[in-house]
C-alpha cells in the first residue's frame, strides 16, 4: 500500500468516526430519504464533474453495459442498502449493537476469502481471521451485548446481520468492478435512484415536507460529510485491497469512542483500556497485514 492511500485510509476513518460530531451540532431538519436524495444527488453531480474534467473513456457495447449494471448493483449493495436497513432497523436495534454486527464484516471478508482460497487449492483460514477477531472482540468488550426481546427486534437484528454480509461480500467484488473515474458516477447514479424510488415509496413519517432553505443546508451538510466519505470510499476501493480496507469498520468507531471520550472526559475503566487496545491492534493488523490468500480474484472472477 502506498503512503498516499495509507493516508487515505486514515483520513476516511477519521472523518468517517466524526459523524456523531457533525450530527449533534448541525441536526438535519429534513426526512432520512430526501437528505440521502439531495446527498446523492451532490456525489453525482460532482463525479460527473470529475469524470468529465478528467477526460475518462466510459465503457462501450455490451460488454461495458453488463460491466456498469453489475458496478452499480455492487454500489447500491454498499451504500444504499445499508443505510436503508440501519434506518428501518432503528427502532429495534440500538446504535451500539449495529456497530457490533458491522464490526464483524472484516472477519466475514477473511472467512469469504480464505473459502475463495482453499477452494482454488491454497492455505485457507489460519491467520487469516486472527486481526479481525481480535477487533470484533475489543468491539464486543466495549458494549454491551443485548439480544432482542421482540418479534420487531429480532427481525431487526436479523437484517442487520444479512444486510454486514451483503456489505461484506460486495467489497470482495468491487475492486474488479472499478475503472476509471466514471465508475463513481455509476455507483452514485445507481444509488440516487435507489434512494429516490425509497423514498417516493416508502413515504414521510414527518407528515410535512420541509422549504427550499432546509434543503439547502441538507446539502451544505451532505458537501462537508457524505460526499468526502462516499467519494473517498469509492476511490480508495479502487485502489486497495478490500480485505485492508475493510479496517475503516474497526478504526472508524474507534475513532468514535475515542472522540467521544475526548468531548466528554471521565472516568476510564480499565475494560474500555483493552476494549480500545483491541479494536486498535485488530484495525491497524487489517490494515497493514500481508495478503495470504488470493481468493479476492477468485471471487471477483
């Protein structure tokens, strides 16, 4: 990995963890579906941009039209599916315990891959699953674990874990899917019809639509955190390995629990020393450690 996608990588993991931050200080004051439309709406506009400044070749005939359908399902596989689960899973799931499932995708992608592996004859799980394990487990260390008490919990529950694996298998397949600069237009495109047919379907649980100047600052928000965020994903998918990258799922609530500590010192227990010893030790081995397995080819193939 080179420095600059290294820098990335941390870059992303930061700004990432600090969502809670832009959230308590600048609430949205229009509903969950039409932020994510004016959102994506942005991010397409300005890969288009890019895409255009840069002077890419888009892919042509058939095969470039099969290329950009499955890049887009991908795409919506890894923003917009899971940003719809999260939402509609809220009310039954708290905020910790998805942070837990999604934690666990790191060790799903080695588990995949190593499968990927053995299957094409090469040394399987071993080591593989160690960095991720160690993560999950600091991660579970940290907060509490509460299975659902309701049929409206476990269902919840259910599609969250579903919704980490659809993630977790749609980073394996990415990297191949990905070339050139138009390929953010096709992930942001895919996923702003998602969100718009949601959100002209599913309704307003609001009960009103908010004025013009509501939306304008939703997409002052959406400039300063979900197009650097969904952009830089994107690009360092690209460029990364998926199985390193995977690491932002550990580093990025690390991120969070540790700027959360800062805004609101107290007391430390020696639990939450070792719990954040863990996801930092397991998120920085993901990052860092060397490929063993070739089964991201594999899958992608």
């Amino acid at each position: 990995m080179r420095r600059v996608e290294l820098a990335g990588v941390v870059a992303l993991c930061c700004w990432a963890g600090s969502g809670w931050a832009l959230a308590a200080a600048w609430p949205s004051a229009v509903p969950f579906g039409l932020a994510q439309v004016v959102h994506f709406g942005l991010i397409t506009a300005v890969a288009l941009l890019v895409a255009r400044v840069r002077g890419s070749e888009r892919p042509s005939g058939g095969s470039g039209a099969r290329r950009r359908l499955e890049l887009a399902g991908v795409g919506v596989m890894l923003f917009a599916v899971p940003a719809l689960v999260l939402e509609w899973s809220r009310r039954g799931v708290p905020a910790y315990t998805e942070a837990e499932i999604f934690a666990g995708i790191p060790l799903v992608m080695a588990v995949l891959a190593a499968v990927g592996a053995e299957a094409a004859g090469e040394d399987g799980l071993g080591q593989a699953i160690v960095p991720g394990l160690m993560g999950l487990g600091g991660v579970l260390l940290l907060f509490p674990v509460h299975l659902p008490g309701s049929v409206r919990g476990t269902e919840a529950f259910v599609a969250v874990i579903v919704c980490a694996v659809v993630v977790a298998w749609g980073c394996l397949q990415i990297r191949s899917l990905l070339e050139g600069a138009w390929g953010a237009v096709w992930i942001a495109v895919a996923n702003l019809v998602v969100f718009g047919l949601a959100l002209l379907f599913g309704g307003d649980e609001t009960g009103g639509w908010p004025g013009m100047g509501a939306v304008g600052m939703e997409l002052v928000r959406g400039a300063v955190f979900d197009l650097p965020v969904v952009l830089g994903t994107i690009w360092l998918m690209g460029r990364v390995d998926p199985e390193r990258l995977s690491a932002r799922f550990l580093l990025a609530p690390l991120v969070t629990v540790v700027g959360g500590y800062a805004a609101e010192p107290g007391p430390v227990e020696a639990r939450t020393i070792a719990a954040v010893g863990l996801i930092a030790v397991g998120g920085v081995w993901v990052l860092l450690k060397r490929k063993t397995v070739g089964a991201v080819s594999i899958l992608s193939e």
